[in-house]
C-alpha cells in the first residue's frame, strides 16, 4: 500500500468515529474549515463517476460487465466482487453499505455475524433470504472494514441502479448510515431519520440501523423491527407472530 493510500485509510477511520460521535450527541472538536469540508463531502479525487455505457438485460449479465471491474483502488486488493443474491425480482431489496472480510472471501453479502442477524430479521418477517434481495452500494471490501470513500460510490453506485432497474422491487430496504447517505442525501442522520419514508428513483425507501449497530446495541433491536413493520404493513405481509396467536 502506498503513502497516499495510508493516508486516505487513515482519514477515513477518523471520520468514521467523528460522524459518530456527532451522531451519538457527543460535542466535535474544534475543526478547520478544511476539515468541515471533508467531512461534508469526503476526499476530492480528478476520477469521473462511471461514465460508459452498460446495456444489460439481465442481473446475470450485469454480473458478468462487473466482474473484472478496476475502476478505482478497491479492486487492488479484493478477493471477490460481491455482487449480492436473492430472487432476481424481489419485491423488497436490502441494500448495505460494502462487503465485509467475510463477505469478500465467499463472494456473498452478509454470511458474518450482522448477516445472521439480518437472516434473523428477514425470517421474523415471514421470510426468506431467496424471496428478497441482498446487495451492497459498493461490491469491493474496502481494506480494514473502513467506510467506503465518495469516490468509490460515486463509481459503483451506477452498478446499483442497474441492479434496482432489473429488479425493480417495491420497497428498498437502506441498512445503516453509508447506505442511506448514498441512497437519500449525503447529510442524512441515521439515528434521527431512520423509520420514516424516503424515496429513491421513485421507488419507497426505509432507513434502518444496520445489524453491525444492532450487535453492538442491542436495545436498538426495537427500532429496527418497527422499521420492519412498517415495510411489513406496505407489502400486505402478516406478522407471522399473529398467525400462531
């Protein structure tokens, strides 16, 4: 890894726990106008956003367009592209924020701890992991679990709305912050925001924590099932708890 690479880990793990100290209600530093810029709009990079065109027909074909993606630096270092899995027409998507360790060795999204409990979830809805759709805003494992920067989601996100274009489910599903900012607006506050309606490209979107935050805090377990409730309600599903009272 070279010297600008550290760097830009290095900013990223301490914007990371900045934005979430802010989100938590915890009092910022004191920073720079500078500093104020980046975290507002993150490292600014001379890359363009994906500009080609990708005429797919299908997420196969997409899949294959992608595979050997080297648009920006996280392909230097991935294992696998993970690309996400589900019914190819899933009424509800869940969309995260990028791979994880595991993820990026099995090719597939959420098989860690937070996948077990985003299985749990979807299961406590009355469903299953192949009756929606799981994917992430980026398909590379940023190194050390950091966030994804700007530029790599301004790269792969196009990627997304190809995949949304195909699937075209009725509700997105936004698993934590990265997600929803990406998604909705870059200055959303999951811990204020999560639970209520947005949309994307037309299509109903829920903000929720994502299961990593769950397995840390616990208590926020409540929220989430809420937010799954609501989805629940908008696809006509049954409470499964309901059918066995």
């Amino acid at each position: 890894m070279d010297t600008k690479e550290e760097l830009i880990n290095l900013l990223g793990q301490v914007k990371k726990q900045l934005l979430y100290s802010q989100e938590i209600g915890l009092d910022a530093p004191t920073l720079s106008s500078h500093s104020l810029q980046y975290l507002r709009e993150g490292l600014q990079f001379d890359r363009e956003p994906l500009k080609e065109n990708f005429d797919c027909n299908s997420l196969e074909e997409l899949e294959d367009f992608i595979n050997n993606c080297n648009k920006c630096r996280l392909s230097k270092e991935r294992k696998n592209i993970v690309f996400g899995e589900g019914h190819p027409h899933a009424r509800l998507v869940f969309v995260g924020e990028a791979p994880g360790m595991d993820e990026d060795l099995t090719g597939k999204p959420f098989v860690g701890k937070a996948g077990k409990l985003l299985t749990d979830i979807i299961k406590a809805m009355g469903l299953t992991r192949d009756e929606v759709y799981i994917c992430n805003i980026i398909k590379c494992h940023p190194p050390r679990n950091r966030d994804p920067e700007r530029d790599e989601i301004e790269m792969c996100l196009p990627f997304l709305e190809t995949q949304l274009s195909l699937i075209q489910p009725e509700i997105i599903c936004a698993i934590g912050r990265i997600s929803a900012q990406s998604l909705v607006r870059e200055n959303f506050k999951i811990t204020r925001e999560r639970g209520q309606w947005q949309s994307f490209r037309g299509i109903p979107l829920m903000p929720t924590y994502h299961p990593a935050y769950l397995l840390r805090y616990p208590q926020a377990k409540k929220a989430v099932w809420e937010d799954m409730q609501q989805i629940m309600k908008k696809l006509g599903l049954t409470d499964p708890r309901d059918l066995r009272e």
